[in-house]
C-alpha cells in the first residue's frame, strides 16, 4: 500500500524507519503491535530515544517547536539538509505531534522520498 511519509506513525513509520537503516526487518509485530526485527528486539524509535535520539544525531536533524501549532495542526516541525544528484543542497521539513515522529518522517523522507509503499499488515 502506496502511503504519504507524512501519514506514517507508530509500526509503519518505525518500519520505514528499519528499512532506511538497512535492519533485517521481520513482519512480526507482537500483542502490542510493536515490531520485532530478527533477534526479537523491538524496533520502536518513533517513540524511544534511546533508539531514535542516535539517528537525530547522526543525521544532524532539526527538531524545534512550530510556530504554527493549533489543536488541529501539529506541534512539531523537523528539518534535514539533503543534496541531490546534481549535489545541489535543499531542506527538507516534516511536521509530527511529538519531536520524535516529527524526526523520524523527515529521516524516512529524506531516504525513501514523499511517498512509500509499506506491507499491508502495518496498515
């Protein structure tokens, strides 16, 4: 299923999320519909740090309040600095209702592009 990467939470933005970082990526999800990856370790860095902190870092993502944030709109803007082909450098900025959602979609974003398509079991 084609989906918009500004749709994506819990188990199919931490999918996406696995599959730019190149994880082995199992389809279980357990009773709580948290993914497993091979291993058995539960891959949920759209809501840990300790988990999604390292790929800000590393990514040198910007996570910072909106200006614009309403009841209906999120409270969250994350921004990364891509290049394209051509090596020309351009921002990217993804919204999300807390700064690691808001994250993590700029992250899969800047990897997989606007839209992806994820299982239809993560839906």
């Amino acid at each position: 299923m084609m989906i918009n990467v500004s749709e994506l939470t819990n188990q199919s933005l931490n999918w996406a999320i696995a599959k730019c970082e190149g994880k082995d990526i199992t389809r279980s999800l357990n009773k709580n519909r948290q993914l497993r990856l091979v291993g058995n370790m539960i891959y949920t860095p759209s809501s840990d740090w300790s988990q999604g902190g390292p790929i800000i870092e590393r990514e040198r993502i910007g996570v910072y309040l909106a200006n614009h944030s309403t009841e209906h709109c999120a409270a969250w803007q994350a921004s990364i600095v891509v290049s394209d082909k051509a090596l020309f450098c351009k921002a990217l900025y993804c919204d999300g209702p807390t700064p690691l959602i808001a994250a993590m979609r700029c992250f899969v974003a800047s990897k997989l592009g606007d839209e992806i398509e994820i299982p239809d079991i993560l839906t």
